[in-house]
C-alpha cells in the first residue's frame, strides 16, 4: 500500500489533492469502524463488502475535485477527502459528506 502512496507528503487531516485521489482511494482496502470494507480499482469501479453482502458501484473525481460515487440506479454522494495519518505514516481517509456533512474514516488493511 505505501509504494502506491510513494511521494505524497500528508499531514493528518489535511485535504487530499484531486490530483491524489486516485492514489489515495486505490492505494488499499479500507476497513471501516463498523467491520465493512472497500476496494476501490483503477478503472472506476469499488465493491462495499459487508454481512450482509457485496455491493458494486463506481467511483470519479469531479469536475470540481471532490471524490465521488455512484451507486445504481440512482444514489449519488460527493465527499471531501482528509488524509488520517499517524506517526508521520499515511493510516487511512476520512469522507466527509459534502450534502450532509456526515464523516466515517476507512482504515488501510
């Protein structure tokens, strides 16, 4: 995961670039308080995986720079990135709605 995010200097809670969000996003699995995980690919794509089971949507930077994603048929949500860093090593992201301003922090497994 690390190699992946080679030349990136981060600091904890500071904003993830629009030009690192594709690194940032497939630079690992995310794994999330509740125990659910996420992988996100290169081609746009990302699997929530969960108990209950998997679900499968998309994912883009938008013309405005925010991450966002897509979840058929119809729900959209845009977030803003902060890097989650500890101990000077990049740990994780946290997404913070831009509509409800709700946050969750994933974790790199």
């Amino acid at each position: 995961m690390m190699d992946k995010l080679q030349g990136i200097e981060a600091e904890d809670g500071a904003a993830v670039a629009a030009a690192d969000i594709p690194k940032a996003v497939t630079a690992g699995r995310l794994v999330y308080v509740d125990g659910a995980s996420q992988v996100f690919t290169t081609d746009g794509l990302t699997t929530y995986s969960e108990p209950r089971g998997d679900s499968a949507g998309e994912w883009y930077v938008d013309d405005d720079g925010r991450f966002c994603s897509f979840w058929p048929p119809s729900y959209r949500a845009c977030y803003v990135l902060r890097w989650m860093v500890e101990n000077t090593r990049i740990v994780g992201l946290e997404f913070t709605g831009v509509r409800d301003g709700v946050t969750f922090e994933g974790r790199y497994e």
